[in-house]
C-alpha cells in the first residue's frame, strides 16, 4: 500500500477516519513517519471526542 501524498492534512484525516469506517491500525502511513503520528493523534482526538472506535480493519459499511 502506497502512503497518501504528503500534502494532504494527516491528523484532519485521522480525526475523519472512524466516521469513515476506518480502524485505527488501518492508518495508511509507514511506521515511524510523522504523518503516521499525526494521523493517529487525530483519530485518538476523534474517539476522545465522542466518536465511537471501529475495530477489525474497514466497516462493511464505510459512513453508515
């Protein structure tokens, strides 16, 4: 899997992911990269938030 480009914002990406379906462990940066960090702090931010964790990967459903 390829990382996304580098302009685009990690953590606002990160803090959209569980409403998108994501999982945490399916951040899409390399380990050990900031962009990998910041994506991360924003999904934590997003789940401290209120915004309910998914787990396993994908939803079957992204967004629903």
């Amino acid at each position: 899997m390829q990382s996304p480009p580098d302009n685009l914002d990690a953590h606002a990406l990160g803090r959209a992911a569980p409403e998108k379906g994501l999982a945490r462990e399916a951040c899409p940066y390399a380990e050990g990269t900031q962009a990998r960090e910041r994506w991360l702090s924003g999904y934590d931010e997003a789940v401290a938030a209120g915004v309910a964790p998914v787990t396993g990967g994908l939803k079957r459903e992204p967004g629903r």
